[in-house]
C-alpha cells in the first residue's frame, strides 16, 4: 500500500503562460497542489499552497536551479547564459540517471542515492549497480549535456538573425513538454528533449512504503507480463522452471510468497531460495546474493524467456543511504519542490518520496491504487461476511444454549425424582430420625411462611401481577398508543365473555321469577273472589 502525495508544478501554456510579444519572457503562474490519500482508496482531500517553480528565466535572478546568469542576450530572447560556472549537482543534481521508481528494464536500477526503488508500484528496493566510467567522466558528460541544453534554450545560432529567437521559444516549449530536439548549431547535432530534463513541467512528487524487510530474508520480486490467473495456474511449472534457471541445485528450493496482479495484464510475484545443507539445516539465501546472481546476462535472459520483465530486491534502506537519498534532490527535480515534499511526508518513518516524471508514471500509479482500492473492496466484503457468518454462528449457538439449559434443568429435575425415591426405599422400615424431624418442622415453617396470604407468596403474587402490568403497558407505550397485547386482549375477551354470560343468566333468572310472582299473583287474586263469592 502507497500513501500518494502529488506535488505538481501547474504551468498552462497560452497567451498568459508562453509569452510571444514583446518581452519575450516566460510569465509563471507557480502554484504546488498537494493531493494526499490512501493508495486504496482514491486521492484524498486536495490542498493547495503556493511555492516558486524554480526555473527562473528572463527575469535575472536566480531560479531554484542555481540560475544561468543575468545578462541579456542578443537575439533578445530572455534566456542568456554565461559560462557555466556551477553545473552537475549544484544545479540539477549529480546523475543524469531518470532517479529511483522509473527502472525501464530487468533489474536497473535508479541512479539517485547509491539505492533506487523498484518499479514503482511494486515497493521494493534494489541495490545500487556500478556505473561505467568515471565521476569526473560522468560529471562532464553532464556538463557538457547540460551546457548544450541551454544554448538550445537560450542562444540557438542556427540561422543567426532574429529567427533564432523564435527558435528558443520553440526549444523552450519543446523542453517544457519534455518532446522533441532542439536545434542549437548548424554544425553540431541537436539536443534530445525527453520527460527527464530539467525543464520539463510534467513531473511531480509521490510517496512510496519502504520496505521493512531484512537481506535475510531473501524476497525478490519479479514482474512478469502474464495474467494473474495464468501465473496462478502456471505457479509449480513456474517454480520449476526458476530452480532450472538458477542452477538446478538439489540443495536449493525456490518458493514463493506471494502472488499479487498488477495493472496492465501484469503479475508480480514474491520469491525466496532456501538452501540445505546435508545436517539437515536450512536457511535463506540472502536478497543480494539472489538479485546478483539473477543479474547476469544468461541468467537475465532465461528469465526473460519465462516472462519475467522486471526483478527486483526488497531490502530496507539503511540509514546512511536513506540520508544520501533525501539528501541529494533527483535529476530535474526542483530542490525546493524535494524539501517541501519532504517537509510533507506524512510518514517519515514509513514513507520516502519519489519522483514521478510524465503522465504515464502518473497513470501507472493511479491504476495500482485503482487496484489497491479494489483488493481493499474485496477484503472488506470478505470481512462482512464473515462478521454475518458469525453473527448467525452467535445466535444459533445462543439458542442452543438456551435449549441445553433446559435440558439440563429438567434432566436436573428427573435425577432430583430418582434420588428421591431412593432415598424413600433405602428409608422405608426405619423410623424418622431427629434430624428429619428437625429438617421437616422447619420446611413447614418454610412453607407456612410462604403460604400465608400477607406474607411472601401474597407479596410475589402482588409483585408478579404489577411487573406483568408493567410489560404489557410498556410494550402498548413501545409500539402504539392504542395497541394492546394479544395476550391481555384475549384475557379481557374472555372476561368480557363471562360477563355477558353472567348478565344473561341474571336475566333468564329475574325473568322467571317475575313469571312465578305474576301466577302467585293470579291465584291470590282468584282466591279472593272465589271467597267473596261463597260469603255473598
């Protein structure tokens, strides 16, 4: 996982950025935009803080490059340049090499530092290769470079009249754009322009992890331009392949770390050699060993044939190139831009910065976090389900616990029985001892106790019929105002029921008695006129 940290140096070419008129200078319009985020997930919040682009041309003063002098030139362009006093790392650094991060073949490495980055993405650090020549070779070869470089920006004498300033405007553009050649002299060739030169606008500052593991433990990764799922098919006859290319040893045994894909239809896979020896021990090769031994020409180019595109060693820093590293600003990169990316590094300890020179770095790194955030993706997804895996996991365990609670109590309960009744068969035929008389007074005392209605029982009747009160209101209050538990609505019902059964009964009873008192009525009434009638 990168943290990315972009620092780029915003120029927009056009009537306000390339001047064409009169003053035949170069107007800056500086701004540094730093967008910090996890490579997994994206670009983070962007902000922004203002910062001099360094390349200070057609003003005079000294640029953050070192400047290239005061004096005005005659085809009047703004570029005037006197003798190079202080070229090479005063400049622009001390190695024309593209820095660590931008390896462009198997096993090269970055030229910053005396240690490069692998390639980008893949996080790993190689050791430094010994370069051909000399320092002062090199140095002047730079020099020379340099020198050539900004007369073709500066003072072209191609055509020698006023066509060579349109010239050096062209030659400046062509360098900001970091594509092109830049025609100088009639009688020498012309200068190269690519993204790596000084001038180029296109580049910008990220972050990448160091790599904390030791030499010891022997992991090289190679880059191989093959699918993932090809190289996972294909990782024993891969395996296999590799010790034949490495020796064929029997003693030796390659394996593998891990395997990971890469934007681009590419896979990256961690390897490490373990060596036996005849008593039975084993140990890893050491990183370096590995990476050297697979530096070699022969050896390179069976790895090639297996499609292996890249290797590189991951071994941590140590601190003394990791100093020289932050010390010494890559070639082309502004020093002020290398200090501010510095001072930004979120992580000192974790993170080191490295340049980023054009746009296809810029995409390359943007598809590995585009990866990265989707590994991510699938990794939490996985991590969910397995969270609602175990949450099913939780509660069905719950369940069965609740049910052998059960279980064991009334398997409590028959053990209870069953040592009763033993007890009453091994008991029976001798008499109540003063133990059991004592143990019997006082359970029904218990029992009386418990029994009587002001005392315990009436209390946890009271108790029990306010708490069932209680949760049938709470859950009416919980749910609706007007909801009442079907169970207490079932008890009301059946209430109501008796009621109205009472209440029908009382009136069939009151409704005969009536009838009774009316025929007593009619028979005393008849009674008393059959009376009246036998006296008359």
């Amino acid at each position: 996982m990168c943290l990315l940290t972009v620092t780029l140096s915003h120029h927009s070419f056009g009537c306000s950025a390339l001047c064409l008129d009169g003053c035949h200078g170069y107007r800056r319009s500086p701004a540094v935009v730093m967008v910090t985020g996890l490579s997994g997930t994206g670009f983070g919040a962007a902000t922004t803080t203002s910062a001099p682009t360094g390349f200070g041309f057609g003003s005079g003063g000294t640029g953050a490059f070192g400047g290239f002098g005061s004096t005005t030139s005659a085809g009047g362009t703004s570029f005037s340049f006197t003798t190079p006093s202080n070229t090479g790392a005063s400049l622009f650094g001390n190695t024309q090499s593209k820095g660590f991060g931008f390896s462009s073949g198997l096993g090269t490495s970055g030229g910053l530092g005396g240690a490069g980055l692998g390639f980008g993405g893949f996080g790993g650090i190689q050791p430094a290769q010994n370069q051909a020549g000399g320092l002062f070779n090199q140095q002047a070869s730079q020099s020379n470079q340099l020198f050539n470089t900004a007369s073709a920006l500066s003072a072209p004498s191609v055509l020698n009249d006023e066509r060579d300033s349109i010239l050096a405007r062209w030659n400046q553009l062509q360098a900001f754009w970091g594509v092109g050649k830049g025609y100088y002299s009639s009688s020498t060739p012309p200068v190269e322009f690519s993204q790596e030169n000084p001038f180029c606008r296109f580049k910008a500052v990220g972050y990448s992890c160091v790599p904390d593991v030791k030499d010891e433990d022997g992991l090289v990764a190679l880059a191989l331009n093959k699918k993932e799922a090809d190289v996972r098919s294909q990782q024993q006859q891969l395996v296999e392949s590799m010790h034949k290319v490495l020796g064929g040893n029997p003693t030796l045994s390659v394996n593998v770390e891990g395997v990971r894909a890469l934007p681009d239809d590419q896979t990256e896979i961690i390897i490490y050699l373990v060596e036996r020896s005849p008593n039975g021990t084993s140990k890893r090769v050491p990183a370096s060993t590995l990476y050297s031994y697979m530096e070699q020409l022969n050896v390179k180019s069976a790895l090639q044939q297996l499609g292996v595109i890249m290797a590189v060693s991951r071994t941590a820093l140590t601190p003394a190139q990791l100093k020289q590293l932050l010390q010494n600003p890559p070639a082309g990169v502004d020093p002020i831009i290398w200090e501010q990316a510095k001072v930004d590094n979120p992580d000192p300890e974790k993170l080191i910065p490295v340049p980023m020179v054009g746009f296809k770095e810029l995409l390359r790194r943007l598809k590995i976090q585009d990866q990265m955030t989707k590994q991510h993706q699938t990794r939490v997804d996985i991590i969910s389900n397995d969270i609602s895996e175990l949450q099913r996991n939780q509660a069905t365990t719950a369940a069965k616990i609740t049910q052998y609670k059960r279980k064991l109590m009334d398997l409590s309960h028959r053990v209870l029985q069953v040592l009763i009744k033993q007890e009453v068969q091994r008991k029976s035929g001798y008499a109540i001892q003063l133990d059991e008389e004592h143990l019997r007074v006082q359970l029904e005392t218990i029992q009386s106790e418990l029994n009587a209605p002001t005392q315990f029982k009436g209390r946890l009747n009271g108790l029990m019929s306010q708490i069932r009160m209680q949760n049938h209101f709470g859950a009416v209050r919980s749910e609706e105002r007007y909801r009442v538990d079907a169970d207490l609505l079932r008890e009301i019902k059946q209430h109501l029921k008796h009621q109205q059964q009472g209440l029908c009964h009382l009136i069939s009873v009151i409704k005969d008695d009536l009838d009774d008192i009316k025929t007593i009525e009619d028979g005393l009434h008849d009674s008393v006129h059959g009376r009246s009638s036998k006296l008359s």
